[in-house]
C-alpha cells in the first residue's frame, strides 16, 4: 500500500505535517506485507521485502574503502 493509497483510504497522512528533528516516525504499514522465506529473512535480517535494504559500498558509487 502506498502513500497515496493510505491517504485515500483511510483520509489521513501517513506522516504528520510538522516533524521534529531527532523523532522517530513510523509511516503506516501495509496489513499484509509482502515476507520471504524464514531462512533467506534470517540471511537478510528481517522477513518483510521492503525492509530488506542492502549496503553495496563502493560498488554503488561510494569510496573505496568502504
């Protein structure tokens, strides 16, 4: 579920409108995300695809030692 979905929806935002530095905020959650295998969730660190985000370093264009 996207953002404009959420909105929609459910008539409200799914951030509010005046954030605050250095406060955690927690965008709305699908009901039922998309999950991966428990063993290939184990490897990643967590079952949900969109939580899955790796770090490549330099192969992304970052330093070389990174």
């Amino acid at each position: 579920m996207d953002i404009k979905t959420i909105k929609e929806s459910y008539g409200i935002k799914p951030l509010p409108d005046d954030t605050t530095e250095a406060m955690a905020y927690v965008p709305f959650q699908p009901y039922a995300p998309e999950t991966c295998k428990a063993v290939l969730g184990y490897e990643n660190g967590t079952l949900f695809r969109a939580l899955h985000k790796p770090f490549y370093g330099s192969r992304c264009g970052g330093a070389d030692n990174d």
